[in-house]
C-alpha cells in the first residue's frame, strides 16, 4: 500500500490532530534525527525484520506486543518518540495505541522501505 492511502485510511478512523500523534515522512524524520537530542526511535515490526536491518539508534517492540510492553519499556508518557515499521501500517496502529494510552509527543514516520539513510 502507498503512503498516501494509508494516510487516507487513517483519516478515515479518525488519527490527524485529534489522534495524540503526529505524521512525518521518512526524509523529515533523517532531519529531525540531526537536530532532536532526546527520543525515541521506535520500530514496531518484527524482532526478526528488526534484525535484518534497521534505522540506527532504534529499538524494537513488535506491533504485535507493544500493548504489553509499552509501560515498561516506554515509561516517559512525555517522550518523544518516532514509530516506524516496514511500510508504514503497523506504525500508524502502534502510534494509534501509544496515543491512546496518554504518550503525548508520537510523531508516526511510515515505512524503512521509505528511509534512504544507512541501516545497521
């Protein structure tokens, strides 16, 4: 799916301004990650994925169990955090929970296969 589509849809259920998160592209968020000091670089696909390859200074929890893991492993509610995942789906969900359960600085950032920097 492209990113304009998943935007749309996530219009459609109701995240922009009155979701809790914000959106960036892949290009913003290499900007941003040369001026922000203190974040969080959330990647939200799968341990194996998140092995294969991923955006420096990440860390990963699975879409699939950050509703278990966010209170421990994300315990500042103020942090800033970036979410990205493979294409950008399970960012927006993840972003969706996190906003859901009080983070107030969730900026969701799309899909790695959009990021043209160097991976570790």
């Amino acid at each position: 799916m492209n990113r304009d589509f998943m935007m749309m849809l996530g219009n459609m259920f109701g995240r922009k301004d009155n979701q809790g998160f914000s959106q960036s592209s892949m290009q913003e968020l290499a900007q941003r990650l040369q001026t922000e000091k203190d974040f969080i670089l959330l990647d939200v696909r799968t341990h194996e994925e998140f092995n294969e390859g991923h955006i420096p200074r990440a860390i990963c929890i699975p879409n699939e169990i950050i509703a278990s893991q966010a209170a421990s492993q994300l315990p500042n509610k103020e942090q800033l955090i970036f979410v990205y995942c493979h294409s950008g789906m399970r960012s927006m969900m993840s972003a969706n929970f996190l906003a859901s359960q009080g983070y107030t600085n969730v900026v969701e950032c799309g899909g790695i296969m959009d990021w043209h920097g160097n991976l570790e």
